[in-house]
C-alpha cells in the first residue's frame, strides 16, 4: 500500500497531505464526493462517519460526523467555494469543537503517468498556533488512517 506524506514545516499555517492512488482520476473525485462513499474512507479506523450534508457545489455545505465505540460525536462542517470536477475543491474545513478554527482546503487531484492519481490536499489555517494544535491532536494519524481506507475502497470499486 502506498504511503501517505504530510509536510508540516515549523512556522508555517498549513499542513499538506500528499498520496498517489492507484485509480484514474475520475474515480478517486468520486470516491472523494459522493456521500455514500465518503463513510466508507473518511476518519480513523476506530471511527464510524456519518455524513449529514453534502452539497458539492460552490456555497455548498458540508456536514460529517465521526462516532466512536461509546456513541460520542466528533463533528466537522464547512462551505465548499470552487468545485471543478475531477480536478480539484476548495472548502472550508472545521472542527465543531474548536470553532474558532476555520482551515481552508485545497484538494487537487492529477494524473499520474501511471494512470493513477496523486492526490495533494493543503489545509491552511488561520495562525501557526491552531496549525500546530491540530497536529498536536493527531491529526497524520487520522489523516494517514483515511488515505490507507480510500485507497482500499479504490481498488474494490468496479
């Protein structure tokens, strides 16, 4: 399976999450925007995923939430701003319990000479502090944790 990189330089309020998928391009921006595959990838292992609202659109919402073994409800929301298929989107990203924390994300997907797909994705937050919270929260883990799961729903779709 391949690897998830993350680059996350001191003093800088973004962290970037890079993976090559072995799938055509089309099919990872499906995976990424279709609320019935979003559960099947998105969070940790250890974390079911809900989606509530998903409009994949420029002023479209966006609402997931994680569940854990005990019933706690972990949720993220946002606004989508640019959506260009299967290019890339451009979405607010937050944590409804810090919501003083806005990220901007970027998710671009490009073609591979393989035929499969990089997929790059920059969060940007609002200072380094919150940048820096966020990593210390574990975020690469839940990060790596989705890219290896969406890289296992991509090779078991037709």
């Amino acid at each position: 399976m391949g690897e998830t990189a993350f680059v996350i330089e001191p003093g800088r309020h973004d962290i970037v999450m890079i993976r090559h998928f072995a799938a055509p391009r089309e099919a990872v921006f499906r995976a990424v925007t279709d609320p019935e595959l979003v559960p099947r990838w998105w969070g940790p292992h250890s974390l079911a995923t809900r989606v509530d609202r998903m409009e994949i659109r420029p002023g479209g919402h966006w609402r997931y939430v994680n569940i854990d073994a005990e019933g706690r409800e972990y949720a993220f929301r946002g606004v989508y701003h640019d959506v260009v298929a299967p290019e890339r989107y451009v979405r607010t990203w937050q944590y409804e319990g810090t919501p003083e924390d806005v990220a901007l994300e970027t998710v671009t997907l490009a073609e591979a000479d393989d035929g499969g797909t990089r997929y790059v994705a920059q969060s940007v937050h609002q200072s380094v502090e919150a940048r820096d919270a966020v990593v210390r929260a574990d975020a690469a883990r839940g990060g790596r944790e989705s890219m290896d799961r969406l890289a296992e729903l991509l090779a078991a779709l037709p």
